[in-house]
C-alpha cells in the first residue's frame, strides 16, 4: 500500500504538469476564452437562438434572432459561449453579445448575460 502511494504522489504531480504544459503549448488553457471555429455549425446557432428566446421572455421583448456573427467557448463546470449575435427589433439589425453556460450532460442552459453592442 505505502508503494501504491509514493508511486501515486509521484505521478500526480508529473502527470499535472504535462496537462499544464501540453495546454499552454496548444493554446487551449483550462477556463481561458478560445475562438469558436465555425459559428455557422448548428449547435452554436442554436444556442444563440436560446439566448433570444431566453432574453425575450425575461425582457417582455420580441427580438427576431438571425444568425450567430462570432463567439468564444469556455471551459468550466460544462461550457461558457459568448457569442455576437445578429438579432432585428422591429425590422431594425442590431448586434448583441450574449453568455449562455451549457452543461450538456445534465441538458442544462442558462442565460447569464445579455447586452446590446
């Protein structure tokens, strides 16, 4: 048992520091904002239509969702987006920035803010 532990104290440790590594290497840093690729693919326009929805129930408004323009994905308990969306308000095309955590193995989403821009 007591070699189990030693071995375990020792690889923790290296273990650790090859994630860091290989992490900032790539770019990709646990928690950091990373450039969403390809914001025509379908899940990141779908949850920019879930900001819309979401914002226009709180806000008793009726904004038309359009399209996502560019977002960012984070790393946390599930994932942060903070997409640029297009959205019309009575006709007229104005650009938002919206925050949704996503936690999909739970099916959870929620709208954390939501700002014209």
């Amino acid at each position: 048992m007591k070699k189990i532990q030693s071995l375990l104290l020792f690889l923790f440790p290296l273990l650790l520091s090859f994630f860091l590594f290989d992490n900032v290497v790539s770019g990709a840093l646990l928690g950091g904002w990373q450039p969403i690729q390809d914001v025509n693919d379908s899940h990141v326009q779908e949850i920019g239509q879930f900001a819309v929805t979401e914002y226009n129930k709180n806000a008793k408004t009726n904004l038309q969702f359009q399209k996502v323009v560019r977002g960012e994905s984070q790393v946390v308990a599930g994932f942060n987006y903070r997409l640029i969306l297009e959205a019309t308000n009575k006709g007229v095309a104005n650009n938002y920035e919206a925050v949704v955590w996503e936690q999909s193995w739970t099916n959870s989403r929620n709208l954390t803010s939501f700002r014209h821009v």
